[in-house]
C-alpha cells in the first residue's frame, strides 16, 4: 500500500500528541497515512507493552489510518546503526510515502532525539539503490521521501512550518485520550510521572492555541525542518 504520509514514533502516542491533528485533517482531504511506532513503550512507568499496543489500535481507528505497524525495537536501548536503519529503510520502501513526520530534533527523552536523528537518516539512505533490502521475499525499490518533518514535543522548539489544524483539535484530543494508562486521570493510583500531570495534558492544547493565535487561527501544530520547504508561488504562503 502506497501512502502519502508515513509518520515515525519513538512510542506508541508520540504522533498522537505532536501531529495528529495534522494527519487527521488530511485524512479528511483523502490521504492515505500511517504510522509506525519504533518500540512499545515497555519502560513506561504505567502500562504495559500489551495495554499500549490496545491503545495505539483504539488511537489509529480515531485517526483513520491506513497502516499501523510497531518495529518493537528496545524502548530506551535501540540505537541509530545499520541494523535498526535497515528496518526503517523498509518501512520506507514498502510505503513510499511522500512525506515522512518523526520525532523532535532534540527532546527531554532520549528516545526522541535517537529517534529522529535515525529515521532522518534512514529517509536519505533508503534512497540509494545500491543498498538492498527484501519484504515480502521481493527485492524493494529505492525511494525517498521528498521531505522530512520534525514535530515538537515536550521542549518548546521554535518551528519553521506551522499546519492550521482548526476543526480537528478534538480528534487530536481524543486520538491522545486512547491512552487511558499514560496520561492524566484524577482516580488514578499508579506513580506520577511528568506527562500524567493535569498540565501536561492542558499543555497539548494550550500549545496548540498558541500556535494558531500566532498564525491567526484557532489551533495549529509546528514542525522544523532539515531542508527550506518550497512552494510554487508566494500566494501558496497566505
């Protein structure tokens, strides 16, 4: 299945909280799109393995996806070498998409930052034809993507794109609100951590109102990018 945008997670909620509202406007508009989430979120302090891949499934379907797949690469302990880049690279050429989204160029996890820094490789390296790979017992053709986006996660990174997502805030919030084990929930007795806190989870939509006041409309998600984005005609930018 051929797709017009695949987008990368470090973990299972990852898309959910920085691009969904993104994804699901074009959804609205026809676009096929995916997601493939790197690891299964196992170190997480809440849940499990089992009840994020319940939640990814429940989030996918509110999205509308096309694809959701999960590599299972070591949560925290994956690395950017050959063997993980290979995988990515056939991810990449099994769905062709155009556009790539991944994580923040730099982020209080660490997961993130490996996790861009390794899907922006594997973009470049998966189009090179003489770098092999196979699915499905088939030789893959090379393909690039023709451009990469960086969300922003839980550091404020200034961004060079910014998406109008006006209209789909709530399906971003309910897409984030799958995740019943991670996030904030007053009955909860599991431990704390940093994104269970009730302002963490305003936070998604505050950030979002912040960006659509700067842009002149109600909500927006940013992105940065490794290359200047290009458009045809100055009026494409109005």
């Amino acid at each position: 299945m051929k797709l017009d945008i695949l987008a990368f997670g470090a973990h299972p909620d990852d898309v959910e909280l920085s691009c969904s509202g993104t994804l699901a406007k074009e959804v609205s508009r026809g676009k096929k799109v995916g997601v493939v989430d790197l690891t299964q979120g196992e170190l997480g302090t809440r849940g499990t393995a089992q009840t994020r891949h319940k939640e990814a499934t429940a989030a996918a379907e509110v999205l509308g996806l096309s694809v959701r797949d999960n590599l299972k690469f070591r949560d925290g302990f994956f690395v950017n070498d050959k063997a993980h880049q290979l995988e990515i690279i056939r991810k990449i050429r099994e769905y062709q998409p155009e556009v790539v989204f991944c994580n923040a160029v730099k982020d209080r996890h660490i997961d993130h930052g490996k996790g861009s820094e390794l899907v922006g490789q594997a973009c470049f390296l998966s189009g090179l034809k003489k770098i092999e790979t196979t699915h499905a017992g088939e030789q893959q053709k090379a393909w690039r993507p023709k451009i990469v986006y960086h969300y922003i996660q839980w550091l404020e990174i200034e961004p060079d794109v910014v998406v109008d997502i006006s209209g789909f805030m709530q399906k971003k919030i309910t897409s984030v609100e799958a995740y019943k084990t991670q996030f904030f929930d007053s009955k909860s007795k599991e431990p704390e951590t940093p994104i269970t806190s009730s302002n963490f989870y305003d936070s998604v939509t505050y950030r979002a109102r912040n960006l659509g006041r700067i842009i002149g409309v109600e909500h927006a998600e940013g992105f940065t990018v490794e290359r200047y984005p290009a458009v045809d005609s100055i009026f494409d930018l109005i």
